[in-house]
C-alpha cells in the first residue's frame, strides 16, 4: 500500500507477501502481534480458507492510518489504531485515541492521560524501549554526532572524528608539557615542584576553559540558520571572558576560578565563531573558491592581530597598573571593535533562508507578490544580539511535539485530518503558532508554511489596528506594531484561529510554486530552508 511504502525507509520495503517485520496476523484461532523499533504497529491478516471448497487463504496488509479503506478489515481484532508516531533523535512514540471502554484492555507499556470534553483517552508508547546503557549512548550519539548520522554525512566522518580525537588528546599531553618547560625558562618557580604547580594551574585553566566548548553542540544548526548574530553573541562572549582575565588581579585568591571562568567565556565564542565563519565566507564564493577566500582572510588576521599586538604591548606599559584603569581602556576600545563587527556582518549577504529573511520574503511575496533581491532582504535584517528580529508576534514555535499542538483528542485528530496530504501541522492558540513537522519534509514544505505564517501574521495584524498592516517593503523592518501575547489572547476566538488556520493554508498551497520560482530566480538558495527547528518530528 502507498501509506505503508511513505512511512517505510528504503531497506524496510519488503514484499508485503512475505514475513513483514511488525504486525498481527489474524487467523482462524489467534492473532499474533510484533512491533518494530522504528515504525510502530502494523497489521496483516488472512482472509479465505483451505477447507475443500476452493478458496485460497490470502495475506492481506492493513494499514492501520486508514482502516476504512480496507472493506475486509474486522476493526474489533484492534484495539490500538496509531495516529501519529513522534521521534526525538532516536527516541520514537507512538499515539493513539483509545476510547474509555476498551482502557483496561491496553497492554501495560502504554501510558494513557484523560480528555476533559469526550470518554476518550490519548495513549502513548515507547516504540524503543531502550535499557539504561541504550539511553545514554542514545543521548550522546545525539550530542556528539550530527544531526540524521550516519545518513547525514560521508563514509568516513566516523574515522576521521575517531583518529582527530586521539591527535587531540595527545597534543593536550603536549601542551601541558610545553608549559611547563616555557615557565622554568622565563623563572616562575625556582623550584621543579613549584614549576609543576603553576604548569597545573595553568592548564587546569585551559581545561575547564574548554569543557564550555561542548555546550555549544547543544545549538549546532542555530549557527548555520543565523550566523551573523551569533558571529556578534560570540565576539560578546569573547569580550567577557577578557573582561575577566583583566580584573583577576584584583582578586588574586580566586585566580583559577575567574581564569577559568573568562576562558571558558572565551571558549565558546572561539567555537561560535568558527561555525559561523565559514557560513559568512561563503557568501563572497563566486569561483568555487572558498579555500582560497579563506587562506586569503587568514593572511590579514595575522597581519592586523600582530599590528593590534604591537600597540597593545606598548599601551600595557603606558597604562598604570589599576585593573580598574585597564578595564576601562579594553571597554573603550571593545565599544568600537563591537561597530565595526556589526558593519563588518551587514554588508555579508546571505543568499541562504532562515526565519528572518524567510519572514520577510514571505511577507513581501503575499503584499506584493514579488520578493526583494538578496542585497535588500539582508539590509532589512536585525541581528544585534538581545534585540529582537523583524516579525515577533504572533511568537512561532517549530518542531513541537504532538501534545504540544494541543492536549484535546478531538483538536488533535482535526489537525491529522486537515494537514492529513501535507508535511507540517499547523495550530494557533495560547496567542502563538505552533508547527509540527513530518519526519519526510522537504524544502518545499517549509517555503509553503513560511506562506502560511506570513498569511496568518497579516490577517492578525489587520484585526489589531492599521498601524498593524504592511504599506510597502521598507515598514517591513519598521516593527511599528507589537501585539503582546496577552493582547492576542483578549482579540483571537478560537473560531477565528481556526479559519485564518484554513484559510493560510489554502493560500500556501496555491502559491508556493510561484514563491519559489520567484526566490531561485532572486538568487536565493532554496536548496535548504534553514529555519532551525526544535529536533521533534511526527508521522501521520
């Protein structure tokens, strides 16, 4: 059947004539049932005898997301029809509406809570059921590896990340030993023990510096959807970190603790750095020459860090010693490296399309039907670090769970039913959207819900004042209207949200083609929607 084939991955389609991993087979005197790890609950069953009057038995597959459809299916053998199977990382759930009579009859893995307005209940299961030492490698395949590994990456990402780490541990090994070596040259310490000590202290520093390095993996695709602003976060955090090092001699006591607190300050905006830096460089490529571009920008660091060194030596011994003098000579001179970052990151122009810039030209193609080319769409962009960026209200929440849509059974199997052909769900309620996505969409999918979003935004805007509604491109950075959460809640009915939900939808669908067309053609690369998502996705 076509729904089993969409759910399935490439090495699961079997011949559904054959011994399908998971399902119940029903027969003359019992029914057996398996489950697969991966795709929840599927059924076959027999249908026609052997008994000397001609008839065959026949393996039929039921699938149970559309159990109308099959006229053969006798629907009291299942008690548990799944609606929506829900996967964060590796870890997948399966959903279903049980009704209040047959509760007692659920096996004991699932765990059911209570809809207030129906004799209904909504159940979920494991579908991994993983032991404790499969839950913790679980969880750090998940914050190691990248996201869809292995899938997501070459054949030989797992080597090279094996043999970089054991370079890595090795040259750490080597590094405290250089230390060392280099304090007894420059005479701290007369003693080898004394050496030693300070040679600890020191890469202590370093260690617990780089330990604030791991929790950058924690937001990994958040660099790749906005580089810019945490290009600026990680200069800010690097700022801070020195901010540190510079009074640590005022409270000498607690050297190692404010040295390894500013270093790992420092840390985590190296690591910020470095991820973003590759995402701005590769908007200057026009000759597949990105390795050159970089060698190229290299060259100049080390040419203006050595000339900012020369003047930093020189002012070191100019300045009094005060730490509070010092400190308010680096604020100064952090105040204008902080500008010329900013201007430094608005002239980068990112052909790729994250949730700002897809908001804007979502919103430019629905106003006008037309789109900004790449240079205007990035000069209307915020990415100040703190501040926040252009369409704010109603607050978007991508990648929720199923219960987060809503925890009404019946709100729930309207949502499957209305986006039963799409590759999102889409609610309005609480005063926010919120989105769901299928495990299987594509960029696609996510053009036709930035349509969506932006339909729904206009709509709420005209409903909350003409001060709301976009006149022409430039207001669309403008921000004049701020409709808090409690102001949503007081205008939007739920009949309200539930057309405009519709009517978004509608919109979408006709004219994502075009949007898309419309952007390729602009010089935006719509190839990956980066609109970095929270990692739940559903199946239905």
């Amino acid at each position: 059947m076509n729904t089993i084939k969409e759910l399935c991955t490439d090495d699961e389609h079997k011949d559904l004539n054959g011994s399908f991993g998971n399902g119940v087979q029903k027969s003359s005197s019992h029914i057996q049932r398996k489950e697969h790890n991966h795709l929840g609950s599927w059924f076959s069953f027999t249908t026609g005898n052997n008994n000397g009057n001609g008839k065959v038995p026949t393996k039929r597959w039921f699938d149970p997301f559309y159990p109308d459809e099959d006229p053969q299916f006798d629907g009291s053998l299942f008690l548990v029809t799944p609606l929506v199977l829900q996967y964060r990382g590796s870890y997948g759930e399966e959903f279903a509406i049980v009704d209040n009579r047959d509760l007692s009859k659920l096996p004991v893995d699932y765990e059911c809570f209570p809809d207030i307005e129906s004799q209904e209940y909504l159940c979920h299961r494991s579908l991994n059921r993983q032991n404790l030492w499969e839950q913790i490698t679980s969880s750090l395949s998940t914050f190691f590896l990248p996201e869809g590994f292995p899938e997501s990456v070459g054949d030989s990402y797992l080597q090279y990340s094996i043999w970089r780490g054991i370079q890595n541990i090795i040259s750490n090994i080597s590094q405290v030993l250089s230390t060392q070596a280099l304090l007894l040259a420059a005479g701290v310490g007369r003693t080898h023990s004394e050496t030693l000590a300070a040679a600890t202290a020191w890469a202590w520093k370093d260690g617990i510096g780089q330990v604030g390095r791991l929790f950058t993996a924690v937001l990994g695709n958040q660099y790749d959807a906005d580089p810019k602003r945490w290009r600026l976060v990680s200069d800010l955090l690097y700022d801070i970190g020195l901010s540190l090092e510079i009074l640590s001699p005022a409270f000498s006591k607690y050297f190692l603790f404010m040295a390894a607190l500013g270093n790992i300050s420092k840390s985590i905006a190296f690591a910020i750095g470095i991820s973003c830096r590759y995402s701005v460089l590769k908007t200057f490529v026009r000759r597949e020459n990105l390795g050159e571009i970089s060698a190229k920008n290299d060259a100049q660091n080390v040419v203006t860090g050595m000339l900012g060194t020369l003047i930093g030596v020189w002012m070191s011994k100019c300045l009094p010693a005060a730490p509070k003098v010092r400190l308010g000579v680096f604020l100064f001179f952090t105040a204008i490296y902080s500008f010329f970052n900013y201007k430094s990151m608005q002239v980068a122009e990112l052909t790729t399309i994250n949730r700002q810039r897809g908001n804007i030209l979502a919103h430019s193609y629905l106003m006008f039907q037309n789109v900004p080319s790449v240079s205007m769409s990035n000069s209307y962009e915020r990415f100040v670090p703190l501040f926040p960026t252009v369409f704010q209200y109603p607050h978007v929440r991508l990648g929720v769970g199923l219960t987060e849509l809503s925890i009404s059974i019946e709100k729930i199997a309207n949502y499957t039913r209305q986006f039963s052909k799409e590759k999102y769900i889409l609610s309005l309620s609480d005063g926010e959207i919120r989105v769901a996505l299928h495990r299987n969409h594509e960029s696609v999918d996510l053009l036709q819900l930035l349509l969506h979003i932006a339909f729904i935004r206009d709509e709420i805007q005209r409903r909350l004042g003409p001060q709301c509604t976009i006149r022409d491109v430039s207001s669309i950075a403008k921000g004049k209207c701020k409709a808090t959460r409690r102001k949503l809640l007081q205008t939007l009915d739920a009949a309200y949200c539930e057309r405009i939900v519709t009517q978004g939808l509608q919109y979408a669908k006709v004219h994502v083609d075009s949007f898309h067309k419309l952007l390729k053609e602009n010089g935006f690369s719509t190839t990956t929607i980066l609109l970095a998502p929270k990692k739940c996705v559903l199946m239905w």
